[in-house]
C-alpha cells in the first residue's frame, strides 16, 4: 500500500526556551512522510530551492520516502521562522517566506496517479482540488488546512471538504470552519459537508475524532522533555493516516487504533528540534508509545450506585 | 463514610453566550457538596449571610447535606460575578465580594471531628491548616487551592501541601506553584512536597492524575450542551472525592475509578446554569454518563510494527 502527500517541503528558524535552529529540515510533506513511512511508502509531491541542503534529500531518502515528485526550482526553499515562549501550545511565527512555494502548482507524476490513499497537507484549497482531479479515485482522500484559506478562500474549501472522506485539523480550525464554539456541534456541521471522519488535533491536549459511530478521545501523554511542536499535527497526520494505509481498517477499532499511533508520531516529534527524534525511532520505540497511551488512559466500569 | 467540606457557600451572578442568572447558588462547598451527595454523606462548614435564601438552604437539605456547620451571620452572603465569552474555558471576574466570607474562620463542630474524609477548598491556606487542627487524622485529606493564595502566601500553602494526601487544582495552579511549566516535572515538584497524589483539573480538556503509580489521563468529554462551567472543577472534585470516601479504594484502579466519576459530576455541572443540573441527577445516569467516558476512551493494541 502506498501513500501520496502534497504539500510543503520547508527550512525553518525556529526559537523556543530550549534552544534555537535555523534552517532546519521542515515542512508539512516532511513531518507527515517520515512519520507514515513507518508504515507504508510513501511518495512526495513537492517544490524546494536550488538552496535546499543535500543532507536533508538524503536523510529523507535514507526513511524511504519516493521523492520522484519533489521539484526543485531554480531560487530559494520555503522558509518558516517561528518563536514559542513556555507555552508550548502557542507560537509567533516571525516570518514565512514562500520563495519557490508561491508558484507551487501540483504536478502528479504518472505512477502516484493511482495511489491508494492521498494526504493534501495544508496548501491552497484550489492547488488540492487540482491534485484530486489528477489521482484516480484513491481509497482514502484527507486534507488539513488553517486559517489563511478558511478566511479568504472559504468557497475553495468547501469544495474541497466535498471531496475527502477524512479532514484533519485542530480545534480551532473546527470551531472557525463551521463558524459554531461548540465542538461537537461544529463537528457534525462539518461532517454534513460531506467527510467521513474528522479528526480533530489539540496540541498538548491530545485529539479527538468524530464519526458514524460517535466520538472517540485521547488524551495529550504529559512528556517529560518536551523540545518543540512544530510538526507535531503533520506527524500526527502522518502515523494516523500510515496506519490506515498500512491495514486498511477503517472501522471504528481500526480508527481507534490509527488516532493512538498518530498520537504517537505526534508525542515523538515534540522531543527534539526538526526531525532528529522522529526520523531516528525503532519500530519497537513505537509500539512502546502505544502502549504509553494504554497505560494513560485505560479503567474498568464497576458501577457504583446502581446495578446496571 | 462521611465526607466533611470546608469552604465557599455563594450567590453568583453569571452571564455566559446562553444566558444570565441573578443571585443563583453557588460557591466552592454547594458544588463539591451536591456532586458528592450521590456518593456519600457530606458535612458543610462555611458560613452565609442573613440574606442567603431558605429555598437554597432547602435545596442543601434535600440533597442530604449535613448543614450543623453552616452559620448563618449578620451580614451579606459572598457573592461573586463572572462573565463567559464563547470560549468556556476563560472567563472573567467581574466582581468578588467577600462579605460575611471575609471574616470566615472555620469552626468544625465536635460531630464532625473524626470525619473519615476531609476536602479543604479554595480558602486561605492558614484557614486550611486550622481544619487541619481541629479534624482527628482523617484517611485522607484534599485540598483546592487558586493564584491568589500561591502568590501571596506560598509559605503557609507549602505547609498545608505537607499535611494533605490528595491536591487538586487546575494546570495553570499546577505549573504556578511549581514554578515549572513542564506539567510533568511540575506534578513531581507537588509530589516531592508531601501528597500522594496530584489531580489537574483541565476543564474542557479533561484531567491527569499524578501518583506513585504514574499518570492517569481522561479527555473531556465533547459536550452537546454547555450552558455554565462554573463549579465543574469542584463538582469534579467531589465527584472524585465522592467515589474514593464511598468505596475506600485507593488502589490505582480505585483512583482511576474516581477520575472518572469525577469527570462525569463535572461534565453534568456545564450542562446547565448553577446547580440545576447536577442536583437533580438519578443514580442511573451517573453510571452512564461513565460509561459514556468508556465508550469515549477505550481501545485495543495489536502490535502493527513488531511483534511484542
């Protein structure tokens, strides 16, 4: 089974308590693609500068990611610069430089056209309508998106969350796209629109999902070393999406099961700078982080007041 | 099992996006009181001013209260007013008037001295140490605790950490005190000082208990209907309290239990203005709003990567 992300391949600054990085290896496709490629293959379609490291092409290669669709364009790569203070939950982002990224216009290549399963991280609405018109019907289509383009391209949008069945995105985002601070009202609005599942991200605060069978939460694993977020909801994405390629199961166990493992790659990328942690892990490291998530959340029901 | 409270009895006046309510009962002791009623017998000590209405009184009666420590004194109840945003989670004090409460110096009846169970909520750490004087060594004995008292009396807070078993307070209150916004290394500072076990309060996000088994986490549960947070962190907390005075068991399974009811008494005090909903709750519905948390929470691990 294989696994089709478009979406930004970046440098970041990036500044917290900890510590600072420039020009680190970043970006939604990265963070998602080493996260999944745990699980499954998985093919990147991309655009970076002539300026983007051959270290970073080669650690990407060395997770086995099929880079056959990243571009790289005559100028500069992407390039995000944020700051986060002690909460870790909110951040400045000081700058965003497009470079390269700005004339992005999604070319899939012949052989990712069929493609089972297709991740569009956080692009244009209109750029991910485009990449759906070029795959042939994949099993699963999900998208993320943020504010930018639910306050000025909210018609794009709509469109879009026409045509996936999985919509992962944060709180935030929810409660802004259905325009309702209820987030269970929000989420049956959205899911109106036409997805399967919504898997709503929180950050520290862990995620919840909503679908045909209710809801299912789990909450944030309180880590002990906890360096920098970013790429936390992209790695999320990635170990839920990899695991649902990787099995095939969407039941409600199934997704039960890929929303713990997302939860996982989400939990590993916090723990270092960029990549270092998520990109080095032992397959038993992982199986190790769901069963932290077992030990964190589980109890029995032996009723107290009545007899049921 | 008896269950003795310490602390505010209130008439609040709250707005919210859903509504208003004038003069409405409130108070620290009233929420944590009527949550815990369903569980065991609860003793109230706090004081009310000569305008505190008999229907209120009434209605603590009814729920079963033990009302011998109430004093009634010349003056004017506490009152507090509070304003929400759509955003339940933060709110704003728009008014405390302390009145009759300014002057509160907890006297606990000869009845209710050998209490099996001791909750000291959020009043003046000195206060708390002089419960702590008057009760017989109780099984356990919990303490609530806010900014106010951190930063202005820490060191009689710190002796008062030393002397209970049980602290809950909130994630803001848990890195405040610590001075520690790791939440993690934070509950092992709380830890360190004295109690055995640490529970913070996350309002819309749950919970985490922190102990010598390690932590413990339930997500909040995704709420049809929010109408009012205020006192859900003290209807939690006799929720919790509640279960563990009942059933005795503070093994890591009893702890786990009582998190839960705890979330439940919590979750029903958001669902309407004051206490009308959680003070006329049936036994049946409590279990299954737990088992709602159940149906929210649990999952299997089959081992996807490696064999384990």
């Amino acid at each position: 089974m294989s696994l089709l992300v478009v979406g930004s391949v970046a440098l970041d600054d990036v500044e917290t308590p900890f510590g600072r990085r420039e020009g680190a290896l970043g970006g939604a496709a990265v963070y998602f693609g080493i996260a999944a490629s745990y699980f499954v293959d998985v093919r990147v379609v991309g655009v970076v500068g002539a300026d983007f490291p051959q270290e970073h092409l080669d650690l990407l290669v060395s997770r086995g990611l099929d880079l056959s669709g990243l571009i790289v364009a005559p100028g500069r790569t992407f390039r995000w610069g944020g700051r986060y203070g002690y909460d870790l939950n909110a951040r400045d982002t000081l700058y965003t430089e497009l470079n390269v990224f700005a004339d992005f216009d999604p070319e899939i290549p012949a052989e990712f056209r069929e493609t089972e399963h297709v991740f569009l991280a956080n692009i244009a609405p209109a750029l991910q309508l485009k990449v759906l018109d070029q795959v042939a019907a994949p099993e699963t289509a999900s998208l993320d998106t943020m504010n930018y383009w639910i306050e000025r391209t909210p018609k794009d949008l709509r469109e879009v969350l026409g045509r996936v069945q999985i919509v992962l995105i944060n709180d935030y985002e929810t409660r802004e796209i259905a325009g309702e601070p209820n987030l269970r009202k929000a989420a049956r609005t959205i899911l109106g629109w036409g997805p399967r599942l919504l898997v709503v991200k929180k950050g520290e605060h862990g995620a919840v999902t909503f679908g045909p069978n209710g809801a299912f939460a789990v909450p944030g694993l309180p880590l002990e070393t906890i360096i920098d977020p970013t790429g936390a909801g992209d790695a999320f994405a990635g170990g839920f999406l990899g695991c649902i390629a990787s099995t095939g199961d969407t039941s409600p166990e199934g997704l039960r099961r890929a929303t713990i493992y997302g939860s996982a790659m989400g939990s590993f990328c916090c723990e270092s700078f960029s990549i270092d942690r998520l990109a080095s892990l032992e397959p038993a490291e992982i199986e190790d982080r769901f069963r932290s998530f077992r030990d964190l959340t589980q109890f029995d029901h032996r009723p107290l007041l009545v007899d049921v």
